[in-house]
C-alpha cells in the first residue's frame, strides 16, 4: 500500500492591497476611484460638498486589508481636498478608532 503525503506550502502573505480614499477630518472615510483616479471635476464637486458641510479632507492611500482584523492599515496623505484646522494624523487616529469599532467581534 502507498502511502500518500500532502506537502504543506509555506503561507504567504496576502498581496498588499492599496486604495484612494477620501478621508474626512473626522476620520469617516469613503472609497475613491474603484476603477480610476477621480479627474479635477469630481474632485471640485468633493472639496464642495465638505465645505458646505462643514468638513475638512483629504484624499489619502490606504495600505493594507480594512477587513483584517491583525493587519496592520496605514494612511499616506495624497492630495488636500478641503481646508481644515485638524491635523492628518489626528484624522489618521479618529480613522483607526472608527476602523477598530467596524472589526469588533
């Protein structure tokens, strides 16, 4: 009788993954550009919108998986879309807090 043995393949890492973001200064966050960079225009009607709302943003680059809850997701300031008197890093906090509560168990 022969005996088979499965040979287990070492894991890899998923692929990093990278996405365009809109991220306000509240830390709330949209996707941008699933099949594209967005063009002037529609950044225009964006900075607009927040303006009118009373928000500042930015257009940023996600680095990782927003659904793994043990990777680790990083921010990258892209391009100021709206004006705002809070600083990206405490956009950046407010996101993860807001990133955290999505992913509780």
């Amino acid at each position: 009788m022969t005996v088979r043995t499965l040979e287990r393949t070492p894991r890899r890492s998923a692929a990093q993954r990278e996405a365009l973001i809109l991220l306000g200064d509240d830390g709330r966050h949209v996707l941008l550009g699933r099949h594209g960079e967005p063009d002037a225009g529609e950044m225009a009607r964006i900075a607009a919108l927040l303006t009118a709302s009373g928000h500042g943003g930015w257009v940023a680059r996600l680095c990782g998986d927003y659904w793994h809850r043990t990777q680790r997701v990083t921010l990258e300031r892209v391009q100021d879309v709206a004006p705002t008197t809070i600083p990206f890093s405490e956009a950046v906090e407010a996101f993860q807090t807001l990133r955290r509560g999505a992913l509780a168990p």
